[in-house]
C-alpha cells in the first residue's frame, strides 16, 4: 500500500510538469490566480480513454492490450482530483472499453471493422 501511494504522488506531481517552461510567461498573478481556481481535465483520464478504445478495437485479436488498459485506468484513476478536476467518465470509459475488448478476447468474437 505504501508503494502505491508513491505511485499515485509521483504520478499526481507529473500532472503539473511545465515541459517547455513557457507555461506561466507573459501571465499576471491576477491571471495566475483565476487560471488556477478553474477547474481542469485529467490527462491520465484522455490517455486512459485513448488506451480503452486501442483495447477495444484491437483487444480481440490482441488480448495483453486490453490488460494493460484496463490496469492503466484503474491505477491512475487514483489521482483524480474531484476539486480541481471536474469530469472523472474518461477513466470509467477507458475501464468499459477495455472490459468489453477483454471480454471479446476472451470469448474468442471478433468485430469488423471499416479498415
């Protein structure tokens, strides 16, 4: 358990990592301020979301996609932040598509697909 709190904190401080250093240029404390008050998407929510529909498309041919999703959503749901955050169903899809994707693996149905 204490692994996985120093997982979630190294996973919530990498949330707020200014990778180009240009994130606050130019911007007043006022600004700053009515910035920091607004409420924000969790990336690890958009990622999780994408990594679902991945395990969902190729989850019945390729069943360690949906795992891999499915433990990626679980995990970093833990760092959502219901006061500056304000939309936890990217998680909760990304959890959906990568269940049925493994469900689908699993009892061996296929879906086509336009491609």
């Amino acid at each position: 358990m204490n692994t996985f709190k120093k997982v979630i904190d190294f996973l919530n401080r990498m949330k707020d990592i200014d990778i180009w250093g240009d994130k606050w240029e130019g911007i007043s404390d006022k600004e700053r301020e009515q910035i920091d008050s607004a409420t924000t998407q969790n990336p690890y929510g958009l990622i999780g979301l994408m990594l679902g529909a991945s395990a969902f498309i190729f989850g019945p041919t390729y069943g360690f996609i949906p795992v891999i999703a499915l433990l990626f959503c679980i995990v970093t749901f833990f760092t959502f932040d219901k006061e500056k955050e304000d939309n936890p169903w990217p998680f909760y899809l990304g959890i959906v598509f990568s269940l049925i994707g493994l469900s689908m693996f699993m009892t061996g149905q296929e879906h086509v697909l336009i491609f």
